[in-house]
C-alpha cells in the first residue's frame, strides 16, 4: 500500500511539475489575438498582399476591444519584456507600434485623409507622447527608432516592411499578428512582398526605382544583417522579389546600376 502510495504521489509531482513548466513557458510569451482578430476583420488584403487597405470605421465600431488589447500591451513591465525572447520582444514592439497608430488615427476619424494631419507645426504625431508601454510614456518614433532600431538587441532591417504608418506609402499593415513563434517567416514574407510591389520598387530603362523607405533608413540595410553592407547587397538577395535580370544583378553587384527613390504616399491607407 505504502508503495502505491509512493507511486502516486511521484506521478503526481511529474504531472504538477510539467504543468507548472508549461505555464512558465507560457509566461514567456505576449497573447496577442485580440489584435490578430481585430486585423483579420478589419484589414483588406490587396495583390495579394503586397498592399492593404484598412477599416478604419471597422476600428472605431471595435475600439473597445482595441483599447482592451492596448491595456492588455501597457500592463506589461519592464522586467516582464526583458524576460521574453528576442523575437518575442520584438513582434511586441511591432504589433505596439501598429495598434497605437491605429488608435491615433482613431482620435480624429474620420475626418482625417492623412496621418500627417495629426500632427502640429512643433511636432509630427509620430513625436507625440500618448503610448503608456513599458512603465513609461512614449512615442511612436519612441518605440520604432529608440527601442526597435535603437536597441543592439534588434538588428533586422526587414522591420520597415512591418512597422506601419498608416499610408497607402507604407509597405503594407499585415492582416496577421505577429508572434515569435512565427516572426522570422512573417518578416521574409512581408519584405518579398513589399519588393514585389511595382508601385513601390521597379526598373525603369535600366535604372532601379525604390521605395523612399531605402533612402531614409539606407543605413539600417547596411549594418551586416546576414553580412550585407551594403544597400545594393541586401537587394541582390531579393532579386527574383524585384524581378532583376542576370545583368541587374551584376550591376547591382557592382554598384553601376544607379538608384533613385520615389514619391511617398502619404494619403490614408484606408477602405
């Protein structure tokens, strides 16, 4: 009897052990299906894709569950983020980042063609201070230049495909959370995606024509990421994206192919 008893109260202690591992294993990750439904209601997917358009009125019928996602993100701590994985951490960033912008655009719908109008003659609405993340008060270009690209932590120029301004301009606003779990194939697919994009970057009589993107952030695709140091490396790697011919590529590779960058878009991304 005594040996029975033994043995159940091993068995017992293994079940509770492994239940107990399986929360601390999901203590090390964010929920973020509240905002993933929320995207796949109100997200248009567009060339497949390479563009969305976004609901906007959608969000604000739903904004009680948007605002109850952006709780759920500012009751995070500091010690609570620092515990989480890179990747974690940084499809946190990215979703906070896209779901604030979201909100902002919510202050003024829907009279309101362009996040650009939501701003001041002293400051642009990416300075403004109105995001509560991370036991502080922040602002977008807090979260994407401060604690995304300004962190040695992070060091994936593919971010500018994901982190959405809320522009026809912008790569596009995915119609999927982000996750950890998952982050590394959402981040190949949105920068192929968005390189795929003719409106956005094609050739023209030889010559490459790019997003304004590459030209504001050149340096982040010139770090070494995967050992590229140069914008036209990173490029090459994406040639059949940008549908390069084997001449471009050598070009490219020879930095003889000139560049230019075009127009940003800066109306509403909105249906």
């Amino acid at each position: 009897m005594k040996t029975i008893r033994s043995w159940f109260l091993s068995l017992l202690s293994v079940a509770f052990l492994g239940l107990f591992s399986a929360l601390a294993g999901a203590a090390n990750t964010f929920d973020h299906g509240q905002w993933d439904a929320l995207l796949k209601q109100h997200v248009l997917p567009l060339n497949g894709g390479q563009a969305t358009q976004v609901d906007y009125q959608g969000f604000a019928d739903d904004n009680v569950l948007l605002k109850g996602y952006l709780a759920e993100l500012s009751r995070v701590t500091q010690d609570e983020f620092d515990r989480l994985s890179t990747d974690e951490q940084l499809a946190f960033l990215i979703n906070a980042y896209n779901a604030w912008t979201v909100e902002l655009i919510l202050t003024k719908w829907p009279d309101v063609d362009s996040i650009k109008e939501l701003g001041s003659f002293f400051r642009s609405p990416w300075s403004k201070t109105f995001i509560p993340l991370l036991g502080e008060t922040r602002s977008l270009d807090d979260i994407e230049h401060v604690m995304i690209r300004g962190s040695d932590r992070y060091q994936d120029p593919r971010i500018h495909f994901a982190v959405n301004c809320a522009s026809i301009g912008c790569p596009a606003l995915r119609n999927q959370a982000y996750t950890g779990e998952q982050l590394e194939a959402q981040l190949e697919q949105q920068t192929q995606l968005f390189l795929e994009d003719r409106s956005r970057n094609r050739i023209e009589g030889g010559k490459l024509a790019l997003s304004s993107i590459f030209k504001w952030y050149r340096e982040d695709f010139e770090k070494g990421w995967k050992g590229y140091d140069s914008l036209e490396s990173f490029l090459v790697n994406y040639a059949a994206s940008l549908s390069l011919s084997p001449e471009d590529i050598t070009q490219l590779k020879e930095k003889k192919m000139s560049i230019r960058f075009l127009d940003y878009d800066w109306a509403l991304n909105k249906t």
